[in-house]
C-alpha cells in the first residue's frame, strides 16, 4: 500500500535532510586561505575566515571567506564578500539601492542581507572557483593566488563604496 507514496516520501527526506558538510572542501579551502600569506582567523560563527585591512585615515574592512563550499553542478565555490552599509533597524531606501546596486563591476554583485538579528546590510561579493584545489595548496600556487587577488579586488571595491556610502563614518 505504501508503494505509490515512497517516491514522495523519499523526495521529502531529501529537501528536509540536512544539507552534507564538505569537511575536505573547507580544508582545502583553509589551506589555500594560509598559502596566501594573509592574516586570517575564523570568524566566531565558525561560517567563515576574516581578513581584515587597515586603510588611510584609521579606517577597516573585514573580508569575509565562506568555509563551506557551494555545489553548482561540477563547481565548487566559496563566497569572498565584505559589508558595505549596514543599519540596525531598517532597510536602505530605493535611492540608496539605486546608487549602490546599479553599479558595474568586473566580477562580484551588490546584495541586500538581513542577518537574524534584523540587521540590514548591503555588501559586495564574488564566487571564489575552488573546484580544483589541491589537498594541500603551497604559495605560488594558482589558485591561491587567485584567491589571495579575489581578497584584494573586494577589498578595493568594499573600501571605496564603503567611503561612498558612509563618508567618514567607517563600518566596521
């Protein structure tokens, strides 16, 4: 009796089944992330590394590295993102959206973000390619430094919208 209804109960299990953690992606990830040279910790969640740079006139950005890598069909990604605007209580309004998002950059995208907590942000990001990073990643290596690059081009991007956006208020 129960023969129609396992196909539907299986596909249930699925979508409700926790997603499955790639502990070796986050570790050639974390290997990859100390070939770079830059300094990095994990951040308090666990989610991600933080790279933090120091600008001129005492100002911060902390980068964000995604540790669990994202599956689209033979890719692995991890997120590199940082935060460009943030209110505790409101969404931005249309006008500062517009500014912020009809911007056009190389590589990465502007998105909007409300953490648990209720917090907007609006921060900037790119797809890291880690699909053929090795077990243990040496400096020098391509991929490392294509992720040490993708690190430094949000930073950039980041730090000057961050300016635009904030003026001399920096978010840290």
């Amino acid at each position: 009796m129960l023969t129609p209804f396992l196909p539907a109960l299986a596909a249930f299990v699925l979508c409700v089944a926790p997603p499955q953690v790639d502990e070796a992606g986050k570790a050639r990830l974390k290997s990859a992330l100390d070939a770079t040279g830059l300094k990095h910790e994990a951040s308090p969640s666990g989610l991600s590394y933080t790279v933090l740079f120091d600008h001129p006139d005492k100002r911060q950005q902390k980068i964000f590295v995604g540790t669990a890598p994202t599956k689209v069909g033979g890719l692995l990604t991890h997120l590199v993102y940082t935060t460009v605007w943030i209110n505790a209580t409101a969404p931005p309004d249309d006008a500062l959206l517009r500014k912020v998002l009809l911007q056009s950059k190389k590589l990465g995208q502007f998105y909007l973000f409300k953490d648990t907590k209720g917090t907007w942000a609006l921060r900037f990001g790119a797809h890291f390619d880690a699909t053929g990073l090795k077990d243990i990643s040496e400096k020098g290596d391509t991929l490392a430094t294509t992720l040490k690059d993708l690190i430094f081009f949000v930073n950039a991007v980041g730090e000057e919208t961050d300016k635009m956006l904030n003026g001399e208020k920096d978010i840290k």
